[in-house]
C-alpha cells in the first residue's frame, strides 16, 4: 500500500506535470489536457484525505464525482472551442494563433 | 446662502454658455460675460451686506448635512481673506472672459462653460471648510482647466495639461490622506468622524506628517521650489485667459491652503518646519527670478517670474507672524493682477506678432505706444515699484520675515534686485531698440484698453490705499494660531492702540522691543499713535476704529 | 426544505429555470426577440425574489449554501447588471448571427454561478459556481463563429479559467485532507490562528492563488487583456464586471468565515498581491491604444484597490469593498454600453483612435464617457471616488490602528491612482481631438439605439447618484452586511 506521504506526492507530481503541459506544449488539446490532469491530481487528494484521515466522511467521493462531471463538460466546451480554432486558422498551435498582443 | 449663489451662479451660467454657443458663438461670449457680472455684483452686495457674528471670524455662510454616513457636511464659511479672494475671482473672471473675446473661435460654448466651471471650483476652495468638500473643490477646478489648456491651448498643449493634472492630482491625493489621517486622529481622541475644519482645529497641532500631506499639495499649486515644473509648461501652452486664471487664481489656491489650513491646523508642526519652508521660499524666488532672466518665451518668462513672486508668500506663511501674513495675503492679490496684465500682454503680443520668443521682437514702443506704456507699467509693478500693490506686499513680507529670520529675508530682498533686472531687461527687449517685427501692429484695442485699465486700477489702489485690505484679512489673521500678534502692532487690528503701545514696550516681550523702537526711530512717527480712519473709510465688518497706522505712513518710513 | 428556505433559494432558482425555460423556449421559436424577452422577465424574477428574501436572515440551504443579505445583495446587483447586460447582448447579436438561443442560455447559466458563488459555503458550491461562470464565459466569448479573435479569447480563457479551478480545487483538496472538511465555517473553526503546516499553508495558497486567477490579480493578469479584446463587448462586459463581483464576494465571505486574515502569512501575500496589482495595472495600460485593453489593465488595478478595503477587514473593509463594488459595475456597464452601441458589424469599436472628436460631434455622449471614465479614475462627484475615500479611509484607519503596512498600500493607491489617471485621461483627450469633417471614425457617427441609451442614462446617473448622494447606499450596505459582524 502507498503512504499518505506517497499518495500525496504523486497528486503534486500529478499537478505539475500537467502545469508543465500547459506552459510548455503550444498544442491546445495538450494544454486541455494538462488542466485535465491538474483536476485529477486534486481527485487524488481528495480520495487520500478520505483514505487516510476521514475514512468515515463521504464529502470526498461527492467532490471526486462532481470534478469528474465538471470536467467533462468543461472539455466538451473546450472540444468544441478548439474544434473552431481549427477551423478557422488550420492549426491548433497556439504559438501560431496570435492575433493579439499579449 | 450667498454663498452658494455665487457658486450656482457660475455652474448653471456656464451651462447656459454651453447651450448658447450651440446656437451662435457671440451668444456664447455675452451670455458668459453677463453671468459673470452678475458675479462681480453679487460679490459688491456681499461688500455691503455684511454681518458678522461677534466674536466669530466668519461673514457670510451655510452648513447642511451631506453624506451622514463619514460625517461628511457641506460647509461654505467665509472670512476676511476668503472675501478678498473671492472678489479677486470675480474680477478676474470678467476680464478672463474679456480677453477670450477674439481669441477663442473655436467651440466657443464649450470653452466659456469650463472657464465659469474653473471660477465655481475656485470659489469653492475659497470657502469650503469641511475637508471633504475642500478636497472635492480642489479636485474639481482642475477638470475644467485640464480642458482648457489641452483643447484652446498653443502647440504642445496636451502634455502641459496632462503634467498639470498629474503633479496637481498626485499632491491632491497625498493631501487627501492627510485629510483622513486628520479625521482619523480625531476620531481616535473623541469617537467621532468629522471632516469639519472648526472642528479639526488643534486635533494635531504637532504632526509633522500630516502637516506635509497637506504642504505637498499646497506647494504644487503654489508653486514652490522644487514643486513648480509643471507651471512654466501650463502657463505656456494655456490659452491667455487660462494662463490669466492659473496665475491669477489657481495659485492663489495654493497661498490660500497654506493660510487656511498650514498654520492654524497644525501651528507646532509648521513652527519646526518653518526654516525649511521658508528656505524653499527664498530658493524660490531667487531661481524663479534667475530663470526669469534667462527665458526666451514672453509666457515662459512671466510664469518664472510667479514662481519668483509666490515663493515670497510661502516665506510670509511660514515667517508666521502678521506683518508677513498680511503681505502674503496683499501679494496674492497683486500678483494676480500684475502678473495676470502680463499674460494678457503676452497673449497681445501673440495675437499681432504670431510669436512670443522675445528675440523677434524688439522696437514695439514706437509701433504701439499705449501697449508699450501698459508694458511698463507691470514691469514696473512686477519689480515692485512703490506705489504699487507688490510694494507694499513685497515689503509687508521682507518686514515680517526680517523679524523670523533675517538672513533668509536679506537673500529675498536681493530677489527685488533680480525682479528689477528681468522686468528692465523684458522691456528693454521688447520695447525699446530698433524695430525688429515687419508690419504695423495694431495698438490697443478698447477692449484690451479696459483690461488693462481695470488691472492698473486695482494694482494702484493696492499700492495707494491697502488699509481695506489689510482691515479685511486681519480679523481673520488675527485667529490662525501660532502666529506671533505683537508684530501686529504696526497694523491695524483689533487691538487697541493702548494695548499695542503696551506690547511693544512689554517687558513680557523684550524680543519685539528692538525692532518696534527701530522702526519709530527710523520714521519718525510712532505708527501705533496715528488715529484710525485717516482717509479710508470704515471697514464693513465693524472692528474698524480700533487701527492705529496707514500704509502710507509706512511707505513713507521705508523711503 | 422549509419555506424560508425556499425563499431564500428563489432567486438562484429562478435564474437557473430561466436558462431551462430559455432551452424550452428554443423549441418553439427561434425569435430572437422573444429569447431575450425572456432572458430579460427571468432576471427581473430573480430581482424581485431578492428584494421578497431580503427580509428574513440568514438562511442555510443544505450544507452547501449559506444565502444571507450578503449573498441576496450581491445577488441582485448581479442581476441588475445582468439585465443591462442582456439589452446589449440583444443588441450586438441582433444583424451579427442568427444563432441567438444558446448565448441566453449560457449567459442566464453564468449569472445563475455568480449567485451560488455570492452565497456558497463550502468549497463544493464555490467549485460549482466557479465552473458554471467560467464554461458559460468562454463559450461566449468564442461564440461568434466568424470572428477569430473572438475564438482565440475563448481559447485562452478557457486555458485561463481552467487552470484556475485546478489549482482551486488542487488547494482545496489538500485542505480536505488536513481538516476533513469543505464548509466554510467548519474550517473556520478548525483551522488554529496562526496555523503553519505545510498542508494548510499549501492549501491556502493555491486557494488564493485559484482566486488570484480570477480576478485577474497580478501577477495572474497575463492573458486577461487578450480575453477581454477579443471577446464580444457585451461578454467582456460580462467577464470585467459579474464574474469579477461574484468572486470577489466569494473571496470577502470566505475570508471572513475562516478568519483568514489573522494569519500573517496570508495578510503578507495579499498585500503583495495587491501592490503588484495596482503598478502592474496601471502600469501596463499606460501604452494601451485598444479601449478593452485599457479596461482589463484598470480592472487589474482596481482589484488591488479592492483588496486594500479587503485586508482591512471588519465591518468598515467589507462595507467599503462592497460599495466600492457597486459604484465599479454600473461604470464599467455604461462604458460597455457605449461600446456596444457605436460598435460596427465588422469590428468592436474598440480603439481609442475609434472616439477621436467625440466630444464635438456627439457632446453629450462623450459628457456621459468622461463621466463613467473619471468614476473608474476616482474624481470626485463620481460613485468611484466614494469608493476611493471610504478604500483609503480603511486603509489609513487600519495603518493608525497599529498595522503599518498600510502605509505602503494606501501609498500604493495613490500613487497608482495617479499613474493610471494619465491613460484615462488619454481617452478623455480623444474624445477633443479635432477632426476634419467627413474624416471622422465611423464609430462616432453611429446612432445609438434607444435600448443602449437608456444603459447609458442609467448606468450614468448611477454613477453620479452614488457620488454626489452616496448615504442611503452605504447605509443600505451596511445594514445588509452588518449581520456578519453582529
């Protein structure tokens, strides 16, 4: 079995590999999915703190289904956003897509 | 409720203004020349229909609830000082509107609308005695003049109305903590929130802190060394009736907080900051008066030439005593006036010449003789030519100072030598020598004839008959604590000539002996023993019979 | 659920079942009209519900919500402005797309978050909340299909927003772990002042650095002024002003609930936050040309001036934040209206070259710009200078108290007030520019409809209301935030 210690630390590696994702890869279904990797390492937070520290409380698994719900349907918007962004510059590099200063 | 007349007065007229000049420009002129005539009699009415309280400073005002919630009222109070300065606004308004007459072609409307807004803000200054409202007042002349100066002014108008905003709105907020750094000591010594400046009154006397809060944003406006750079590039670029009003009363502004708020809210800290100031101020009119010297620009010159005249007021506030107090409060008024006409020369001079840069002028004595006169005779009062109001307040000052601290005032007084050479050399360039400018300049017109006049008017009567004057500001010199009375004894005041013979013997005040003996000696006469009411009439506000000297006796003293 | 708690709980749900009604709605007709009839009916719903809820105290709903006259508050000038925002919406999809049905439908969804974060007490409703503003917000702002700026504003605030939530919830979770519990309260309770694990202090600081995110504090500015040019205006609207309340309420709440700020840590890093807020808005929008640019740059900053009445604390803080607050919104709804309204089919009249001469062609549009403009600046006879004073009068209060740190926040809100004036009035400046006949911007000779004036006018007056007459407001304030402080 892992240790709390250990758990927690693969939730922070977890967190910022997929922080990493988003600074580092100019694709923007990489970067869609490092938010999606972000939220799991809190999903994995969420779980530890129960299995560890309050294995008689059930907030944890209400909050781990409602992020994963959440999460869908903030990658279903984000999908479709990128989908346009496809359409309408034939890339979805984001390093390419530059129209405003910033 | 006068009071507030005269502020709706100048708003909704300057309103009507703007609806005016969307029908036709000349509408525009007249309808803001009317209101402010209106303003000039309601301020002659104010003149005459004073009551005052006894035992109260205060003339004419109103008090009503604003904003419960910070204790926030909307106190308009007036006193001597604020008296003179409000006729001084209303003077000048008239003539500011006067000598927009040709010169604004453009949007006319628009323009006599933030001209009147400037003069209600100004006024508003002049008498709000709640902070709050003072601080609204103050921000609230700026908007206007920022308009004037960046849409009528001359070719880098922009910058100078944006530097002008900025030192003005940076001072204004750090005065504006101060106000609540007030409020709040109060607030931590009684329980209660108030912005009332009655009220505020000895709250902190000594806090150091504060005081330059409130000094910072005064020595802007001023404006004081090293505080001034904003003022020659505003002068310059303003249109010639914003340049008339910067001078005339913005400044003023500046000389009116220092008065008002400096000494009498926080008398200890001034005392100890005293030297400093006062250093600032002779700092002030020496570089004013050598930068003067050096300008090429008739506008840039005059505007150097305020800083020059206003540092000797910052040297009169901080001299903290009455002689200098009343100096101060006559030199606001003539510098208004003289370096105001100078302006207006300036914009003239601009107007027929299509320059200012006094190297391609030269010889206009002999093309516009009357103009050439009217130059010398506000060259002659910026060098402070006796007979004159700059004389007198020039020498009510280096009186005054001389008492605080004599080194300080004997390098102000070479700054009267520096004055004299500028204003020598400004004519000397400009109106004398050979003929530099083709074409025949046009003289003066009647118009500019009666702005001029009214301007020698005012700085003869200043110069000639200041007894008024000084009765009207004493009453309320007389209550800025911290402010050393016995010098008052040269003045007339509330005193009476018995008490002051007394003082000035005192040995309770063995420091004021010499120099009151020193002055009886040198002239002649005892000042304190001349009778009251030689020559001017009673002052309205009932403390008149009580004075002791005129100012000619004075003058006479000096010479 | 008891009565009161339905009464309490009936403006969030009329502002979610207006967004069902709104899908229904799309079933019978597309009009785009009757949509926003309906958009429009909900929200005035919801506003009055608030005023029928207003009465009785605070309610708790389920472990989740806590709607008190703090939440029903902010609730309402949400929905005040959501109306204003709605008539602009109508009017800048009306000509622009056909496909109007779905935009009211996230946008009443967006709203509807903002309310259940005004009221959320626990870290659940703040995540729900949170999410249903930022998917509705970056759908709209790329909802216009043909627009590509539009749809890389999506892109990024979609990247924006979504890291946001995770490190939220990142730190939330985190906090679960240590204490075994998301209320507000409870955490309150079980969090020792002056706690220094590195659980909690981790925890908090993603929280706050989720919130950071959200309203756009610097250093988590970056990408804000590309969102807020590149969406429509009446989405930037939306972004600068509800989503921006909504959170702030949140961030006010939670911190008074948890007693956050006693802990010392947490007081040094907002204060920085605050500070590098201020100089980086005002900073970075000196050399903006484009007006949204300049907007997201003043609001950057004008969240720093927010968090200086935050960290104050108490009654005062809250109060001062609050009606700081509402004199912002109406402000920024008026400048977007005008936006809007003057704004071409082909491009948002977003350049501050696009007003040039304002002034003297249409005078009394540009008196009304100036006005809400000097508001966001902080002139007096503005709401924005009220909120300004009462800012500065808690701040110096809380330096005089013995906390002299305050010193360099309100020193830093003066000088940053000063430095941003100068790209105000840059845009004032515009407006007096001179241009040759026929050589104007087209965007100045366009005719305002009568919808947009009406915004206009009353966002306008709002602003002048609040400055030159702002004591009923700040009683009403502080009799419906009091009941924290009791």
């Amino acid at each position: 079995m892992f240790s709390i210690t250990g758990l927690l630390t693969i939730s922070g590696i977890l967190f910022v590999a997929g922080a990493a994702a988003l600074i580092t890869r100019r694709n923007a279904v990489a970067a869609l999915m490092g938010v999606e990797l972000m939220l799991n390492a809190a999903n994995l937070n969420f779980v530890a703190g129960w299995r560890y520290f309050w294995p008689e409380r059930l907030d944890a698994h209400v909050a781990v289904l409602l992020v994963i719900t959440v999460a869908a349907a903030e990658a279903a918007v984000g999908l479709a956003i990128i989908l346009n962004l496809y359409r309408k510059f034939g890339t979805v590099d984001l390093e390419q897509i530059r129209l405003m200063r910033g | 409720m006068i009071l507030v007349l005269l502020i709706l007065n100048l708003l909704l007229g300057g309103g009507l203004a703007w609806l005016a000049g969307r029908w036709s420009a000349s509408a525009a002129r007249w309808t803001a020349l009317v209101v402010t005539l209106f303003e000039l009699l309601f301020v002659g009415l104010l003149w005459l229909r004073l009551e005052p309280a006894e035992g109260s400073p205060w003339l004419a005002g109103i008090v009503a609830d604003w904003i419960p919630n910070f204790s926030v009222k909307l106190i308009l109070l007036m006193d001597g000082v604020s008296l003179l300065l409000i006729t001084l606004t209303a003077v000048l308004g008239v003539l500011a509107v006067l000598v927009s007459w040709r010169e604004i072609q453009e949007n006319v409307g628009f323009y006599y609308f933030n001209l009147l807004c400037v003069l209600a803000g100004v006024i508003g200054v002049f008498t709000a005695l709640d902070l709050f409202l003072f601080y609204v007042c103050w921000e609230l002349m700026l908007i206007p003049m920022f308009l004037l100066i960046a849409n009528w002014g001359h070719a880098h108008r922009k910058a100078a109305a944006i530097k002008f905003f900025l030192f003005t709105q940076l001072s204004g907020l750090l005065m504006l903590v101060a106000i609540l750094g007030l409020a709040l000591t109060h607030f931590q010594a009684t329980g209660a929130i108030t912005f009332d400046y009655r009220a505020l009154l000895g709250t902190a006397p000594g806090s150091l802190w504060l005081m330059l809060g409130f000094f910072v944003a005064f020595a802007v406006k001023l404006p004081a060394f090293p505080l001034h750079t904003w003022l020659p590039d505003a002068h310059t670029e303003a249109p010639t009736a914003g340049s008339l009003l910067l001078a005339g009363l913005l400044l003023k502004t500046g000389a009116y907080g220092l008065i008002r708020f400096i000494l009498p809210l926080f008398p200890e800290a001034a005392a100890a900051f005293a030297p400093i100031a006062m250093t600032l101020g002779v700092i002030g009119i020496l570089y004013g008066a050598v930068l003067a010297f050096a300008q090429t620009d008739f506008k840039r010159m005059v505007a150097y030439t305020s800083v020059s005249h206003l540092g000797f007021v910052l040297l009169a506030v901080f001299a903290m005593n009455l002689l200098a107090l009343q100096g101060a409060v006559v030199q606001m008024l003539a510098h208004g006036f003289s370096t105001g006409a100078l302006f207006v020369l300036a914009g003239a001079l601009q107007e027929r010449l299509h320059t200012r840069d006094l190297r391609r002028m030269g010889g206009l004595w002999t093309l516009m003789p009357r103009m050439g006169a009217v130059a010398l005779f506000f060259a002659m009062a910026a060098l402070g030519l006796p007979g004159l109001g700059n004389f007198v307040a020039e020498f009510l000052i280096l009186l005054g100072a001389y008492r605080a601290n004599m080194p300080l005032a004997a390098l102000a007084a070479v700054g009267l030598v520096f004055a004299t050479i500028y204003a020598l050399w400004l004519l000397q360039r400009a109106f004398y020598g050979p003929v530099a400018s083709e074409g025949a300049p046009r003289d003066l017109r009647p118009r500019e004839t009666l702005i001029f006049a009214v301007m020698m008017a005012a700085l003869l009567w200043l110069g000639l008959f200041p007894q008024p004057v000084l009765d009207a500001a004493a009453p309320a010199l007389h209550r800025v604590p911290g402010v050393s009375l016995h010098v008052g004894a040269y003045v007339r005041g509330p005193r009476s000539p018995a008490r002051v013979r007394e003082s000035a013997h005192s040995v309770a005040r063995p420091e004021t002996a010499p120099l009151a003996e020193h002055v009886r000696n040198g002239d002649g006469s005892v000042w304190g023993d001349a009778k009251a009411g030689r020559g001017e009439a009673p002052a309205p506000w009932g403390r008149a019979g009580t004075g002791t000297s005129t100012i000619d006796d004075r003058r006479g003293g000096a010479r | 659920m008891t009565h009161a708690q339905l009464t309490a709980l009936l403006p969030v749900i009329l502002l979610a079942g207006t967004a069902v009604a709104l899908l229904l709605v799309q079933a019978i007709t597309r009009s785009h009209r009757v949509t926003a009839g309906v958009t429009l009916a909900g929200l005035a719903a919801a506003l009055v519900a608030v005023t029928r809820a207003l009465p009785q105290g605070a309610t708790p709903v389920t472990a989740l919500l806590t709607i008190d006259r703090f939440a029903l508050l902010y609730t309402g000038l949400l929905a005040l402005i959501g109306i204003g925002l709605t008539l602009l919406s109508f009017l800048y999809l009306a000509g622009r797309t056909r496909l109007t049905g779905a935009y009211y439908i996230l946008f009443t969804l967006a709203l509807a978050g903002g309310a259940v974060l005004a009221s959320s007490a626990h870290f659940a409703a703040f995540f729900l909340g949170l999410e249903m503003i930022s998917v509705s917000l970056f759908a709209l702002a790329a909802y216009r299909r043909d627009d590509p700026a539009g749809i890389e504003a999506g892109m990024k605030y979609l990247v924006l927003a979504g890291v946001a939530t995770a490190v939220l919830l990142f730190g939330a979770a985190l906090l679960y772990a240590r204490y075994g519990t998301m209320a507000f309260a409870a955490l309150g309770t079980a969090i020792a002042p002056g706690a220094g694990d590195p659980l909690t202090l981790a925890g908090i600081a993603l929280v706050v650095a989720g919130i950071g995110f959200k309203l756009t504090l610097a250093p988590f500015h970056l990408w804000a002024p590309d969102v807020y040019e590149g969406a429509p205006a009446p989405v930037t609207g939306f972004i600068a002003t509800i989503s921006k309340a909504a959170v702030f309420a949140l961030l006010l709440r939670l911190f008074t609930q948890v007693h956050l700020r006693e802990h010392p840590a947490l007081f040094a890093i907002f204060a920085t936050l605050a500070i590098a807020s201020i100089f980086a808005g005002n900073l970075l929008g000196l050399r903006q040309m484009n007006l949204k640019r300049v907007l997201a740059y003043s609001s950057v900053a004008n969240m720093g001036y927010l968090l200086i009445a935050f960290l104050a604390g108490g009654p005062a803080g809250a109060i001062a934040a609050t009606f700081y607050l509402t004199a912002y919104l109406p402000a920024l709804l008026g400048i977007f209206t005008l936006l809007t309204a003057l704004s071409g089919r082909e491009r948002d009249a977003d350049a501050i070259a696009d007003y040039a001469g304002l002034a003297w062609r249409r005078p009394v549009l540009a008196a009304a710009f100036t006005v809400l403009l000097l508001s966001l600046a902080g002139i007096p006879l503005t709401g924005g200078f009220i909120g300004k004073f009462y800012v500065a009068l808690t701040g110096v209060s809380a330096a005089l108290a013995g906390s002299p740190a305050f010193w360099a926040l309100v020193g830093a809100l003066v000088v940053g007030s000063v430095i941003g004036l100068y790209y105000y009035l840059r845009i004032v400046l515009a407006f007096f520019q001179r241009t040759p006949a026929g050589e104007e911007p087209a965007a100045i000779t366009r005719r305002v409809p009568d919808a947009a004036a009406i915004v206009l006018t009353l966002s306008t007056l709002a602003v002048l209301w609040l400055g030159v007459l702002p004591g009923n407001t700040l009683t009403l304030i502080s009799l419906l935030v009091e009941e924290w402080f009791r």
